[in-house]
C-alpha cells in the first residue's frame, strides 16, 4: 500500500526578517537530432537564437552565437560527413548560468582540428580559397572552441560566458 | 535572387540569409554577372539577415578575378549583424561598404572614392 509522503515545507532562510527562500535556479537546456543537411541550418541558428535570448545575451550576441552553431554544424556535415545527408548531428544547447554552452556532436570521421590553417587575408584573396573562415569566425565569436574525440563520436564544444565582450 | 543593371553596375540584392545551404545561389549569381562581362558589382544587402563564412568565401572567391578585369565589388545597406561579422573578420579591409546603394552606385563614377 502506498503512503501519502509528507511534503517538507521549504527551508527558510535566516538572512533577514521574513526574506522569501531563494528560488531553485533551473537553467534551460536543450537536446536536438537533425539529420546532416544544409537545409536545418536556418531551424539550428533559430533555436540557438532563442536559447541564447533566452538566457540573457543581446539580440545581437544571439545572433552571433547562433551563426557560430551554424559554422560548427557546417563542418561536421561537409567534413566530418563529407556532405552525406542521412547521417545524425546531435546538439545540446544549454544555459549554465554563468555561461552558455553548446556541444555539436557528430559519429563521422574524426577531424583534427589542428589541421585548420590559420586565416590570412590577404593569402586567401590570392590564392582563391573560400574555405577555412568557418572556426575562425567560431573562435571569435566564441569564449572557447574545443574539440574533442568521445566513445567514437567527435564533439565540437562551444563556450560563451556572460559576463565577456560580443566578439574578440 | 533578384538582379538589375544600373549604370553599367550590376546589382544582386540577396535575401534571407546566405549559409552552405544558400551559398550556391549566391555564387551562381556573381558568376552569372562575370561570363557577361560585368565587373562592377554592388550586393545591396537591405534584405539579408545574416552571412556565414560560406557567403564571405563565396565573395572572396571572386574578387581577384573582378578587380583583375578593372572592376570591384562593393557593399550597401548592411544591417549590424552582417556589418558586425564582416568587421569581427577583417572583410571591412577588403571591401568597400557604403551606407546605401546609392551611394554604391555612385563611387562607380569617381575611381578611388572612399566606403566606410
């Protein structure tokens, strides 16, 4: 038989006369599949947009963090997946309080990421390229871009705190 | 995407945004302007959201071949977000950007006539 479980009344504080408990903080996360085709960028930037919204950053930093997501899901669909559209990128989006973090998660072929030339300007107007922008606009949007190999699968791991500048 | 000729300038006006998914378009247009011997280009970007490096590689990709020919591609009516990754990338240097298409337009007239 089941017993009726009593409910603790919630613990006041001793700081101050009548002061209200502190509320649980319960931060937003968020965990999505798209499969690995261009045409879920623009749903990937909208979602990434409201998360960061909703987590404190200016409509304009959203922008920007959700251009990095956009990079990040780019790459592991062309380099990772070399452009094979029915394979699984995996986001986690998630509010941290002091930080807003977001992992894209791919099982493709591992992609090292020490191999990303660094980008020179002037160089690339001359010798044509038009690839390589993508981490390099990700590492100065982002506090930190790291990328690691994890139980066969590759995770790109976005970092922006709160309290650091729109872009470096 | 919507295209127009104005004064010997070719005018691409893209929309939305300009990602991996778009960027072919985009380029399609650029190269479109190129095969008929235009080189001087204004994208008039009163109607873009946002450019990601797959847009920006799509205008670098082309520039030297414009300017060889004389020409230049030339920027208007950037919103902040695009005005923003252009700066945070350096793409300001690169390119001239003007306030309007107007003015784009114009700096055709005058060679060396300064963006912003």
């Amino acid at each position: 038989m089941l017993r009726p479980v009593a409910r603790r009344a919630p613990r006041r504080s001793n700081v101050g006369e009548g002061a209200a408990p502190a509320p649980r903080s319960v931060k937003a996360s968020l965990r999505l599949s798209i499969p690995s085709q261009t045409s879920f960028l623009g749903v990937v930037r909208e979602i990434t947009k409201k998360m960061a919204e909703s987590a404190g950053f200016s409509a304009g930093t959203a922008d920007r963090l959700a251009l990095a997501v956009d990079e990040a899901v780019t790459n592991v669909i062309e380099h990772a997946y070399h452009g094979a559209a029915d394979r699984e990128v995996e986001l986690r989006i998630e509010d941290r309080g002091d930080e807003f973090r977001v992992e894209v998660v791919d099982s493709g072929a591992s992609v090292d990421p020490r191999a990303v030339p660094r980008v020179d300007l002037p160089r690339y107007v001359s010798e044509r390229r038009t690839g390589g922008l993508g981490v390099h606009l990700m590492e100065k949007i982002m506090d930190s871009v790291t990328f690691r190999r994890s139980a066969r699968r590759n995770v790109c791991c976005l970092v922006k705190r709160k309290d650091s500048p729109p872009a470096r | 995407m919507e295209t127009r000729d104005v004064e010997g300038v070719t005018l691409l006006y893209p929309r939305g945004f300009i990602n991996a998914h778009t960027v072919r378009q985009f380029e399609g247009e650029i190269q479109k302007a190129l095969a008929q011997g235009h080189f001087k280009i204004v994208v008039s970007c009163s109607g873009l959201a946002y450019i990601a490096s797959a847009g920006l590689g799509a205008l670098m990709g082309a520039i030297e071949e414009i300017r060889g020919n004389g020409g230049d591609l030339r920027l208007a009516n950037l919103n902040e977000t695009v005005r923003n990754i252009f700066e945070i990338l350096g793409f300001n240097h690169l390119y001239r950007i003007y306030p309007s298409e107007v003015e784009a337009i114009t700096s055709f007239r005058s060679a060396g006539a300064a963006g912003c």
